[in-house]
C-alpha cells in the first residue's frame, strides 16, 4: 500500500468526521435555544424520551453530540435522570441512521451530490440570515465528499488480492468466540481512540465490502464501537455533578447489556439481521453493497431490540446507577467550585449558555441565604454565635467574587465561538446580571459590618428602630424572592412589575425613615452616632434593592434562553 494511498484512506476519514462535526454544530447552534424546550417537553414518558433521542440523533448525525448534551441538561438539572436515561436509548437507535447513510454511500458513487450541496452551502452562509443552514449544507457535503472518497479508495486499495491483508486475518479463527472479543474490543478501542464511531464503522464496511473481513468479525467491531462510543460522554461527565455522570453511566451500561446478550446469541442473531437485507453470512462470495447494508441492518436491529428489552427497566437502571455513584457530602466551608458550570461539558456555546443560566440562578440563591444572615445577625445578643455569624458572611462575600469570575470567565470563553446575534444578546445580558448579583453580595457585606459596628458599641438601636429595620429588610427580602423567582428558567411569563412595586415601597420607607431620624437626632432621643448607623442600614438595603432592580431587567432581556 502506497503513502499517497494510505493519506487518501485518512484524509477521507477525517474529511468524514468534519462533516458530520460541522453538521452537528451547525444544527446544534440553529436548535440550540429551543432544545432544552423539546427535550422537556417530549421527554413526559419513557416512550415519548426514546422517540426524542432518536429523532435529535438523526437530526444532528452524531449520538455523541446527543448525549452529551443529555448528560449537559442533567448536570444544569433541566432533566430528570430517567428522562436522560429514555433519550439516551433513542440516541442509539438514531445514530443507526449513519450507518445507513454510509451504506448507500458505498452503493454508488455519492459524490454527485456534493457539489451542488458546496455551492448552495456558500450562498446561504453569505447570507447571514441563513449562515447556520450554509454550515448543516458544507458538513453535509463533506460527509458526502468523504464517503465518497473512502468508497474510491477501497475500490483501489484491492485489500481483497492483497496477500498479506488476507493472511493477516485469516489468522483468526472465525469461528473462536476468542475471535469475536478480540475484535469487539479492537472496535472498542478504535472507537475511544479516533472518538468517533461514523470513522470506525467507514473502516469497517472498507473491509467487509472487499472481502478482507467476514460478516461475524466486522460485526464484532460494530459491537465494540457501541461500547467505545460511550467513553466520550463518561469523560465528559468526570468533572459533573453525581447526576450527570450517573446519565453517562446508564449509556454504557445500556451499550455494555446489550453486547452481553448479543454475544449469548451471537450467530444466531447475526443471521437473522443479515437476512433482512438478504445476505447469506456463510456465502463465500457477497455484493459489496450488500455486506454494507448488512452492517447497517445489524446495527439498527441491535440497538432497537436492546432498546425494547431495556425500555421497561429504567426505573431499576436508575437505582442500579444511583448504587454505584453516590453523591458527594458537600460542607459550607468546602472549598470553592461551581456547581453547574463544567469545563469538561461544554459541548455547543447555546447549551454553555444554558449551564450558566443555572449557575447564576444558584448565584442568586447564595445571596439570599448571605441576605439572612445579615438579617439573623441584626438581632443576635450571643458574642461566640455573632462572631460565627459574621465570619460566615465575611466567606460567602468571598464566595460570591469568585463566582463573578469564574462565571464571567466562562462566558468569555463561550464568547469567543462561533455565535448568532441571539446568543451574543443573552451572554451580555448574563455579564450583567452577575456584575449586579455581585453588588447584592457587597451590600450584605456593608449591611453586616455596620450591625458588627452597632454590636460592639455602647450604644444601641431603639426599640422602634430596630422596628423599622426589620421592616425594610423584610421589604428588601421579598426583592429578593421575587429575583430568585424570575430565575426560574421553565417560566414563561416573566414580568418586572411586582419587582418595580417593592422598589417604589421601599424608596418610599427610606425617605420616611431619613426624615425621621433626622427629627429624633434633633429631639436628642438618641446619638448622631446612632442615627448615623441606622441611616447606613435603611440606605444599604435601598441601594441592594436596586441592585435587584438591575438584576430583573438583564433577566428580562433573555426571555427565550429555557
């Protein structure tokens, strides 16, 4: 076999793997806002999840991309484990549909429809309104162009009169259930190696259509690239919450159970995929297409069988993987890490946008629960328990910078890909609402430090003083509520009037409560100093509530994101 040879067989393969890249991607940036909307909504029962998954891995071509987006929206909490679970099955049987594309590409000569596909791509992608469907059309024709060079090169490979190809495995006992493993871990490996199973199932239908490698063991290695697929979204999921690397557990059990039983019935099974296409496995001399199309029936018949067996037993898969994989005991003082956001599961920018979406909302969270300490800390007389106290919102101040930059961080880094007009919209939005959330947190700070200055004065508050200070911060608390409620991503109806009343109740309070205090300062019924304290409360907790204010508004701009 020749350099230039050997170059045409991994050039086609990687021209292969880029376009069904550019077609996921391109698909996954057109979808990618309502995605997390159809996966809710079709997932209501395990039937209706099967028939997503399925539909959403012919649609993007890669089970990858499916179900690491899955894995995605379980660790943003936007899918329940048994949703993940049922779109995953489907994710396997949709993925079957490439094998039935490369078959056909194997049947005649494919490459005629590339170029058309070339020059409507570059129209559409000048047309910006249409840029992503010019991307799906250039991946498509790479895809194309690529199994069509493959299918070329094969046929001038001549693997079938190539002596040393033939000895080579006719070494192997076709017959060994050895045989069958060594090969279906040769596929497994393959498969983790080149991370893409569409590239290893070219491979093999290269080899079966030559008539270099016999029906059972090109099978095996379609077996293998099951297994070795799921090693993407394992991977992915490491870094996850426990949630989410159960979904990636779930897909390589699934894939793992349903090569055990085949490897029970092994020929038997064989036999009956291939006859569905017409083929005699134990022929000596085969149609090329045919023993393509063999590998496609199998493929399909595998995965929907193992699917219909398995279909029933989700509710035992989700306890089987929630056995293995226990969730970590997290402790308030733990040191600092996002919760949603994962480096390592970032798979498109529009879901990145969703996990950060997530993130912010838990963002939001903190500073409330920051908000009541401050107001807890108001009215403690116990020294060792206010100290506590304070020590506590002096870290969760801490906390809630870092988690300003390391969100902000993980926007930039989304921002610096390939994005529509929408999505650029939302992430600026984003940067906002954290810069404003940040300021809450530096408010509560402010709130704290002038109640430890109260506490370790002679003076103290005024029963009516401290009255009106737990009016506003109850005021100031239902700003809050309503912000974290906004957060909520599966509302529908967001609207800033609720918000925009408390702000008018409480500006109202603060002019009420100045002017007061500037009265009592003068009737001598307590100390500048006091009143100067007091002032600083009901001011702080008026500017927090701006903050809000601020906050709710970003939020409004990104309406459509979940």
């Amino acid at each position: 076999m020749s350099i230039l040879m050997i170059f045409k067989l991994l050039g086609s393969l990687a021209l292969l793997m880029f376009g069904m890249k550019s077609m996921s991607d391109s698909l996954q940036k057109m979808a990618g806002p309502q995605l997390r909307h159809v996966l809710g909504a079709m997932t209501t029962n395990r039937f209706t999840g099967v028939l997503t998954g399925m539909l959403v891995t012919a649609s993007v071509q890669s089970s990858t991309a499916t179900t690491v987006m899955t894995v995605s929206f379980v660790n943003a909490g936007l899918l329940t484990l048994a949703q993940a679970i049922s779109v995953i099955m489907g994710a396997n049987i949709g993925t079957t549909l490439t094998a039935w594309i490369m078959s056909a590409g194997f049947s005649f000569d494919i490459t005629n429809c590339v170029f058309p596909a070339f020059l409507i791509g570059i129209v559409l992608i000048y047309m910006k309104k249409y840029r992503f469907v010019g991307d799906f059309l250039f991946g498509l024709a790479f895809l194309l162009l690529g199994l069509g060079t493959l299918r070329m090169t094969g046929v001038e490979m001549n693997l079938g009169e190539n002596q040393s190809v033939l000895n080579f495995f006719s070494s192997f006992n076709p017959d060994s259930f050895v045989t069958t493993l060594t090969f279906l871990l040769l596929g497994g490996v393959l498969t983790f190696c080149v991370q893409s199973s569409a590239a290893v199932m070219a491979i093999t239908m290269i080899l079966c259509s030559t008539g270099v490698l016999p029906i059972y063991q090109g099978i095996a290695l379609v077996l293998g690239e099951n297994i070795g697929t799921t090693i993407t979204s394992n991977l992915a999921a490491l870094s996850a919450n426990a949630q989410a690397r159960r979904a990636a557990l779930a897909h390589l059990f699934f894939n793992v159970f349903g090569v055990v039983w085949v490897l029970i019935v092994f020929k038997p099974f064989v036999n009956f995929a291939c006859s569905l296409v017409g083929l005699d496995p134990s022929a000596s001399m085969q149609s090329p297409a045919r023993l393509s199309f063999a590998l496609a029936a199998f493929h399909t018949t595998f995965n929907v069988t193992n699917t219909m067996i398995l279909i029933w037993f989700i509710p035992q898969i989700e306890r089987f993987v929630c056995w293995i994989i226990k969730p970590k005991v997290e402790a308030d003082d733990e040191e600092f890490k996002l919760r949603y956001i994962q480096g390592g599961i970032m798979r498109t920018p529009e879901i990145a946008v969703l996990q950060a979406q997530r993130e912010i909302g838990v963002y939001g969270e903190q500073t409330q629960m920051m908000f009541d300490l401050v107001r807890n800390l108001l009215d403690e007389t116990d020294n060792s328990k206010f100290e506590k106290d304070y020590d506590h919102i002096a870290k969760l101040e801490d906390k809630s910078d870092k988690m300003e930059m390391e969100i902000a961080r993980y926007l930039e880094e989304v921002s610096n890909a390939h994005l529509s007009d929408d999505t650029k919209g939302k992430i600026r939005a984003m940067l906002r609402m954290i810069s404003e959330i940040e300021s809450v947190g530096d408010s509560c700070y402010n709130l704290a430090r002038t109640i430890k200055h109260r506490h370790s004065s002679k003076e103290d508050f005024t029963p009516e003083q401290y009255e009106n200070v737990r009016k506003m911060m109850e005021l100031t608390n239902s700003a809050l509520t309503e912000m974290n409620r906004l957060m909520d991503d599966e509302r529908e109806n967001l609207t800033i009037d609720r918000t925009e009343a408390i702000e008018r109740d409480i500006n109202a309070l603060r002019d009420s409560l100045k002017n007061e205090a500037i009265q009592d300062v003068d009737q001598k019924k307590y100390s500048y100093r006091i009143s100067t304290m007091y002032t600083d409360l009901i001011c702080e907790c008026e500017r927090l509530a701006d903050y809000v204010l601020n906050v709710v508004e970003a939020r409004l701009m990104i309406p459509k994101i979940l």
